[in-house]
C-alpha cells in the first residue's frame, strides 16, 4: 500500500494537489479542521463550508445541507472518495447524489477524504470495481481545475476548484468507534 | 490553387503572434508528450484502440441501436439522425417546449460542425460557451483554429482587448486574472441556465453512458447545474463495451495535452438527480452526417479511429506555420483535412489537402493508428478523378510518362540553363519562376547524367550484381552520389548495374493524386529492374526506395490492378536504402573502415521517408561514427526540410519557412558537415545555405564514406 500511495502522491502533485496521509480519522478531522480555521469558514453570515455524505465533524461554519446556493457561496466543500488511482494520481466517485459534485466544484477549495486502503493500481482496475449500470455519475478528479487556453499558460483554477487536498486516511473508522 | 487561399496561407505565416505561439508549443509538444507516454508500450496501446474503434466502425448500426436500448432504459431520450438540421431543430424544439431561454455549452467539436451556436441564438436564445478557449472565440465572433485549443492563435493581448470590448472593459494582459475575470463572468451563467449542452468523448453502447473529458470542469457544471442536458454525439463516438474506454483514457489526455490524466473525466450513465430533486431531463443525439458513409468505403472507414486528440496538429511542419484557420472553419490539421471532405464535402478539401507534404510525423503519433498521409493521398487521387488534373500538371506528367522525351527534356534543360547557372547552382530564375530560387538556389543540371557516366567507371566484373536506381535528381543533378555509391559497393566486391530502361519513380504523380500516371511510371520501373537477376535494387534516394518497396504495389492496389502484384512484390523484396545495405555489408566484414581518424563534427539530418517509412535511422548515424565523424544531434533532426518532392515549388511560402527553421536548427550544432541520406533533402538544404551564403557542407551519407573504406 505504501508503493501505491507513493506513487499516487507523486503523480497527484504533479497534477497540482496537496496530498497528505494520516494513520487515523481523527488526526485527519483534525488536520480539516486546522485547514477549516484557517479559511475563517465560520467567520461569515453563511456557512463557508459544505460536506457531502457522512457527518464525520461538527464544526463551526460546516454545514451538511447542499445546496446549489450554499456550494456557490462556501470556500470550502469536502466529501469522501471512493477509490485513489496511484498511477495517475485520481480519485474516483460515485457522484450520482447531486450534492457531491456541488462540493467538489463550486467552492474553490476541495477538501477529498479517501481511505488508504482504496488505492488501486489503475484505471484499468477501478473499471473492473465498478458498474454503469449502478452509478450514474461516475466523477474522476486528477488535481485542480485547469486551463491553458491563453498562449498555453497553465493556470490553475478555471471553473473548478483552484485547491486540490487529498487526504489519506489510513485507518478510517477508528476516529467512530 | 484558388487565390483567396494562397492570400490566407501569406497571412498565416506572416503572422508572428500565430507562428511564434504555435512553434513554441510544437516544440514543447514533442517533448512533454514523450515523457507522458514514459513506460508505456504505445504501438501495443494504439493497437488496441485500433482494434476497439474499428470494430465500432465496422457495426454502427448494432451499436447505436444497442446504445439507445440502454441509455432509455436509464431514462435517457435517444435522438438519432443523419442530418444535422435535424439535430438542430430537435434541440430548438426542445427548448421551446421547455422554455428555455439560456444555454451553456461545453466544448463539442459536434455543435461547432453544425453550427449550432447560430442557430440557437436566431431563436433568441442566449448561449454561452464556457470553455475557456471556445469562450473567447464566441466572443471574437471567431471558429476555433485547433480542436483541442480553440484560440491557441491568439495572444493575451487579443484576449483582452475581446474581454474589454465584449464584456467589461478595465482588464489587464494578465492571464490569471483573465481566467479569474472569465471564471466570475461565467458563474453566473453556469447557475442561471435551463440548458446544458455537451459533446461527449466516448459513448458506451453495452452501458448507455457518456465519457465526457475536461479540465477546466466546466463540463461537470455543464451537465449537473441546468435542469436539461443534451449531449450531441457523433456516432464514431461509440465503443462496445465499458472497459473500451480504458484504452481511449489512456491515451487521449497523453496525445492531447501530454497529461497522464485530464482534471476532470465524468461518466455519466442515464437520468441522475437535479440539484432540486428531481430526476434530469437527459437528451443525447447520435449524429451521422456522413460518419456511416465513411464506415462503407474501404479506404476512409479507419479515419473513424481518430480520437479527436489533435496530435496531427501538434507534430506538423505545415500546421505550426499556418495554424487551423487555414485549414477551414471547424476541423484543422491532417485528421481535419479528411473530416472536412466527408462531413463538409470532398471539393472543400481541395486546397486544403494540398497543404499536406507528406512527412508522416502525423502517422507517427497518431493514437487510433491511423494513416493520415495516405488517406490525404487518396482525398488527392479522388478529387484528381473527379475535376481532372490542372493542365499544366498534365503536361508535365505527359512528359514524364514518356521516358525518351523525358530524359531528352532534361538533357536540353542542361543546355538552357546556361543564362542563369554559377557553378553547381542556378541562383535566380527570371518572373513567374522565381519564387522557386527565393529561399534557396535549385542545383544545377549535369552535362552528363549519371546514366552515361557510370559507363566509365571500371568495376570489378564478379559474380554478386546489384542494380542501381538513381532516381531523377541523382541521375541529372546529383551523379557524384551515384559515383560514390558504386565505388563502396565496388569496394565489397559488388558489380552495380544501371538498367537504363528505369525512369521517375512516379512520386511526384502520385503524392499529386494522378494514379494512372505513376502506374505507368511503377510498370516501367519493374520490367526495367527486374530484366537482370540481381540480388538487391539500391536507391540512394529514400523516397525512390519507397516506391520500389511499398508505393508501387500501392498504387496498383488504389487501381484494382492485381495482375501487377506479383512483379511489384517481387522488386519490393529486393529493394534497399544504401545506408541499410552498406551497414549489413559491414556487418558482414565485407567492408571496413580506414584505421581511426578524427574527422570531426557532423550533424545528421533524417529524411521523412527513411526514418519513418523504412525506419533507417541508426544505419547512417552508426557509420559515419565508424567512418571517424562525431555526431552531434540537432533539435528536431526528424522534422521534414520543407523539401517534400514539388511541395516546394507548389508552397514556396510554406517550403521557405520550414527550411528556414532547419538551417538554424543546423547551425546551433555549429557542425561543420550536414549529412543525410535524400538527394531532395540535400538539395533543399544546400541550396538554403547556399543563399544565405553559410560555410556548412551538405553531403549525402555515400558521399562521406566512400573515402573512409578500404
């Protein structure tokens, strides 16, 4: 799993995301939490960040209602990943649920929670895993939104999040128990 | 060649915002690219793609039908149809009903070849792109000049000025906060519309599911915030199965913008909720127009392969010069010069296809495999058939066709020339011809062809032969390089024949779409080379080699002429490149070099043929080493000369600028020596650095050897 995560650090950051790695859910909640404070999410008259899926934190300025409105107005959206792709450094998502692609690209930082233990080789492998036919919006995310439609430049942050941060978890219901 | 075009193509490489941007990234391309690709076997990943997109081509029908089956049962609405008014007037239909009043779309390549952005807006629609690049485009009241980068032409500048004048004047030349500025001007838009319009990258037929690729994640907007999506799909779109999309993945961002993976990749299968609840509205139109034609006709159906990666662009000496807008309003390059014969029509692909030269870096590349040379080749042979050859193009082919008249001509054209030659070279020629000597002086002819001079060389009469093809420039420009290469032979102990018979090669007939001509010019050549029983047939020229190998058989091939087979085949196998040949023979120990000496520098120049059609790159490299030259490697020593046969005196505007680019490419060796194995190719070269009046020499590899070997 080590040589896994490696290798999905290395080709993440060249993709432009901040990875990190915790051995368990509650140094990870606090490393999200540290990151919640210093965007002063709880500092606005609306909550300046959204989460998606399971209330894993209760914290001041997250809220787990999304809206389109809420999304569009938090700096913040976080949510949980269902697989990491080591060779190119992608997380992969069962999006269906509208709600986990307003987190993921309305805020512009994206805060993405996966297990250690989802890392995958390849695409080749997450195709084997999952079904069509079940998720009806499969979402790949491979850093930062991106572009280089002007002279080529590459400039990070178009319509998407211009903040990437992945973060491991290597032991992920510890932090419940 | 109609005027307007000729006037475009002036504009294009006159324009150093467009050349400039388009060369540095070309050149970066390259590189970015292969290091995308590092550790993956790609002549086994494209094969796969072939075979995937192939098998679609070849059951469309099925396929679509299957996909409509299971994207309905997802509750998605199917819409297929060949024509694309009717995709228009179902998405305006669509619209109306729902009453839609704002759109946005999300690049497709599909909307811009129907022109859909029109269409919406007559209905009073208000439609914005959000690609980044299409965006800016919209905004200039443009078409996207490469289909991946839709306004690489245009420099930040421009951007601004288009952002100032169309949106909101007060911004900068400053590309971040261009984006910034772009990213808070669309927002709004994404939020506020009632329809989303996408393309799609890869449709799944056993799945019913949509592969939709971006970066800038615009698309995942696209289809989740308006409570309608249609997705207009062209039917070359679709694969079988779900895991055929893994191959596709694999390549495309790595042959589009050198990434192993883009941002965003979203596969989306039947209805999925709205951001209120309830279930989307989800149309996808497959569109034919002309797709299912291509997938009849034997020799274009493998153009549906194309991933739309746009690699051909990126790697092309002719697109880097004069960009997309060149090429035509939707689709560029050498993939979009077949599309726009197809999904347009044939005779809008006229000018354009002659804009190829040839080079073969785009089959190179090419992620589906396919062989864009050839097929531009045939778009040439088909428009050749059905308007008739320009007459002065038929004169000329009348001569070659006619062996005698045509070696007489040439002999003539020795005594002509007289006015205008100094020394081995014809610096200017006099009015309309001129342009030819502009950029690099022509060599001059010989008095005594090679044909007659090897008469006179004493060879050893033993008992391995070989037949000599000179080809043209060597048997009238060039003899010395047929000297040269009957002495290493000699040197082996091998007797050279010249089968007086031989004449043209038939390529410039051929790469001019006139088939017949170059029959003629195949049936000559074989009766004349296989008269005596040799054991090869060696050309010094990489072009003349792949006639005699591959074009021969070919063209009888394009014209149903099986009977010819057998005997083209059977020269094919003889067949050999010089450096090919002499690197065998010492090989064998039949030839040795001179004990060691240091020559020098060189710098070698690889000609389009024989590195890529007959993959002879290392042979001359190796012996020149052995021969006591140290290589030093110029940037891009595969791109073409600019050369490519009578490219150059079709394009000179477009030779000139090619040629230009290698010279300094040459120079920053600060070799002394130039070498390569095409008599074309040196004629190009040396004849630029003969104009610019520069002290490198330019000599075919036989040339340099032929001293070196005991």
């Amino acid at each position: 799993m080590n040589t896994l995560y490696d290798l999905f650090k290395a080709r993440a950051e060249i993709a432009s995301a901040e990875v990190h790695r915790f051995p368990d859910q509650g140094e990870a909640l606090e490393f999200v939490l540290g990151l919640l404070r210093e965007q002063g999410v709880a500092e606005g008259p609306q909550p300046g960040a959204v989460w998606a899926g399971r209330r894993l934190l209760e914290a001041p300025g997250v809220s787990f209602d999304v809206t389109r409105e809420a999304a569009a107005g938090a700096k913040v959206g976080i949510s949980e990943m269902d697989w990491a792709l080591a060779d190119t450094g992608t997380l992969v998502q069962d999006a269906t649920a509208v709600e986990q692609r307003l987190v993921s690209t309305l805020p512009p930082i994206h805060v993405a929670l996966v297990g250690t233990g989802q890392l995958l080789p390849d695409l080749a492998a997450m195709l084997d895993r999952i079904d069509p036919g079940k998720a009806g919006f499969i979402a790949m995310i491979t850093g930062p939104s991106r572009t280089a439609d002007i002279e080529r430049v590459l400039t990070i942050g178009v319509h998407g999040p211009h903040r990437l941060v992945v973060v491991f978890v290597d032991q992920p219901e510890r932090g419940n128990a | 060649m109609k005027t307007a075009f000729k006037e475009s193509i002036h504009a294009a490489v006159n324009n150093a915002n467009l050349t400039g941007a388009l060369g540095r990234f070309s050149e970066a391309y390259r590189v970015n690219r292969a290091k995308a690709y590092e550790g993956i076997d790609f002549e086994a990943l494209r094969e796969r793609i072939k075979a995937v997109k192939s098998s679609a081509a070849g059951q469309q029908e099925a396929l679509c039908e299957a996909f409509k089956r299971n994207a309905e049962a997802k509750g998605a609405k199917v819409f297929r149809t060949a024509d694309p008014a009717a995709v228009k007037a179902y998405i305006l239909a669509l619209a109306k009903e729902k009453g839609v009043k704002r759109v946005v779309k999300s690049k497709s390549m599909a909307s811009e070849e129907i022109h859909l952005n029109k269409a919406l807006e007559e209905a009073g629609i208000q439609v914005n792109e959000t690609d980044l690049g299409e965006w800016i485009i919209q905004l200039a009241h443009q078409t996207p000049s490469h289909m991946v980068m839709p306004a690489i032409h245009m420099t930040k500048e421009e951007v601004t000025e288009i952002f100032n004048t169309e949106v909101e004047s007060g911004q900068a030349p400053d590309i971040p906060k261009l984006v910034k500025f772009a990213r808070a001007k669309l927002r709004p838009m994404f939020l506020g519309a009632d329809m989303g319009i996408s393309g799609a990258n890869i449709a799944v037929a056993e799945t019913g599911s949509l592969v939709i690729v971006t970066n800038e994640g615009n698309a995942r907007l696209v289809t989740s915030l308006p409570r309608i999506h249609v997705a207009i799909v062209g039917i070359e779109k679709l694969v079988e199965h779900f895991k055929d999309i893994q191959p596709i993945l694999q390549a495309l961002p790595r042959s589009a913008t050198a990434q192993l993976l883009t941002s965003y990749v979203s596969i989306i299968t039947g209805q999925v909720p709205n951001t209120d609840g309830s279930p989307k509205e989800l149309h996808i139109i497959l569109m034919d127009n002309h797709r299912s034609d291509m997938a009849k006709d034997p020799k274009f159906k493998q153009a549906l392969q194309c991933i739309r990666c746009a690699s051909c662009l990126n790697v092309c000496p002719v697109f880097r010069l004069v960009g997309g807008h060149v090429f035509g309003k939707v689709y560029t390059g050498g993939i979009g010069t077949i599309l726009t014969a197809w999904f347009d029509e044939l005779k809008k692909s006229d000018d354009i296809q002659a804009l190829c030269i040839q080079c073969g870096n785009c089959k190179e590349v090419c992620p589906g495999k396919i062989d864009i040379p050839e097929l531009i080749l045939e778009l040439r042979r088909r428009l050749a058939v059905e308007q008739g050859q320009p007459l002065v193009q038929k004169a000329i082919f009348s001569v070659v066709n006619n062996r005698r008249l045509f070696h007489g001509m040439l002999r003539m054209a020795w005594l002509t020339q007289k006015p205008f030659k100094q020394g081995k070279f014809i610096r200017h020629l006099p009015m309309f011809l001129s342009d030819l000597t502009d950029f690099r002086s022509l060599p001059a002819i010989a008095e005594v062809p090679f044909r007659d001079q090897i008469k006179q060389i004493r060879q050893p009469k033993g008992k391995e032969k070989v037949a000599f093809y000179s080809g043209c420039l060597i048997d009238f420009s060039y003899p010395e390089m047929g000297e040269a290469l009957v002495k290493v032979l000699n040197k082996a102990g091998i007797e050279v024949v010249f089968p007086d018979k031989q004449t043209c090669c038939g390529a410039p007939a051929r790469y001019s779409g006139a088939y017949e001509v170059a029959a003629q010019n195949a049936q000559d050549n074989i009766d004349a080379l296989l008269e005596e029983d040799v054991k090869y047939v060696v050309s010094a020229c990489p072009t003349c080699t792949v006639a005699l190998k591959q074009d021969f058989i070919g063209t009888f091939e394009s014209l149903g002429m099986t009977d010819r087979l057998e005997k083209a085949q059977k020269l094919a196998a003889k067949a050999i490149d010089f450096s090919t040949l002499v690197k065998q023979l010492v090989d064998e120990k039949r030839l040795t070099f001179k004990e060691g000496k240091d020559l020098g520098a060189f710098t070698y120049h690889d000609s389009c043929h024989l590195k890529r059609t007959l993959k002879a790159s290392e042979a001359p490299r190796e012996l020149m080493r052995q021969a006591g030259y140290q290589l030093t490697e110029m940037a891009e020593c595969d791109m073409c000369c600019g050369m490519g046969g009578s490219y150059s005196l079709k394009l000179p505007e477009i030779s000139a600028p090619i040629l230009e680019r290698k010279l300094q490419n040459i120079k920053a060796t600060h070799a002394p020596l130039t070498v390569m194995d095409c008599p074309g190719c040196v004629m190009q070269i040396r004849g630029g650095f003969d104009k610019e009046g520069a002290a490198i020499q330019v000599e075919h590899t036989a040339q340099r050897l032929v001293d070196r070997l005991e």
